[in-house]
C-alpha cells in the first residue's frame, strides 16, 4: 500500500500554490507509481504561462523528489515528448538525466509522439541533486 497514492492506486496530483497570496498556480501530477520497484513517474507541471520556469514550480517538484526519495522510492522519471523544447528544460533544472528516447512512444492527435526519457535516482538525489536544488531555491 502507498503513503502516497490514496485517490487511485497508480496516479496523484497536488497543487501548487503561491505563498505569498495562496493563489492557485497549477498542478503537478505523480503517474505510473509502481511501489514494488519503487518507481514512479512525475508527469510535467501544469502551470499557468507566466508561472512556467517559476521558482513556484522548482519548488513543488522539490517537494514532491523529496518526499518521494523519503518514502524510499529509488527512481524517478519525467516523459517528455520530443517535439516540447519548454518541456525538456524543467527536468534539466531539476537535475535529472536524459536516459533515452523512444520513438513512436504515443499516439496523439493521431500522430506519432516521440518520448524523451529523463531519470532521477535515489542516489544521485542523495549524491548532490538534492542540495543542488535546494540551492536554486533559497
């Protein structure tokens, strides 16, 4: 049983919320939670426009590696269509690796979507990504 995923067995979603006016500014989803192999995926955060790249969204993907790599997961990846250039920056400033891509991964809107593939490991967050991010945030 997971400490995290209570709605549905594989997916999760959680808020982001400014502080300072506890304005909603989007959502970031956890998918694909598979707590026999202690991975899971974080799917990329909704945001509005202006929040894209905020300091609001490094720190809600913080958050949740966090708490992840707390709770003993030992793997973490982010999907990106290939196709996303705003998309493939957010698991770089994340400190995530490029593992791979996968060619006609999905289809969507009818059309084939290459997936890039970007993981993070409990040891790397434990060897430096961990303090790395929390730098680019304070």
């Amino acid at each position: 049983e997971s400490d995290v995923f209570q709605l549905e067995h594989t997916a999760a979603g959680f808020a982001i919320v400014e502080f300072v006016t506890d304005r909603l500014v989007g959502v970031v989803h956890l998918s694909k939670d598979d707590p026999k192999n202690l991975s899971v995926q974080l799917d990329l955060p909704i945001v509005k426009p202006t929040s894209d790249g905020s300091i609001e969204q490094l720190e809600a993907c913080f958050l949740l590696l966090d708490r992840l790599f707390a709770y003993g997961y030992r793997r973490i990846q982010i999907c990106v269509d290939a196709l996303d250039v705003r998309g493939k920056r957010l698991p770089q400033r994340l400190g995530f690796t490029q593992e791979g891509q996968i060619p006609k991964h999905m289809i969507v809107k009818d059309a084939n979507r290459d997936s890039i593939i970007y993981g993070m490991l409990n040891s790397d967050w434990d060897k430096g990504a961990r303090s790395f991010l929390l730098k680019k945030l304070h």
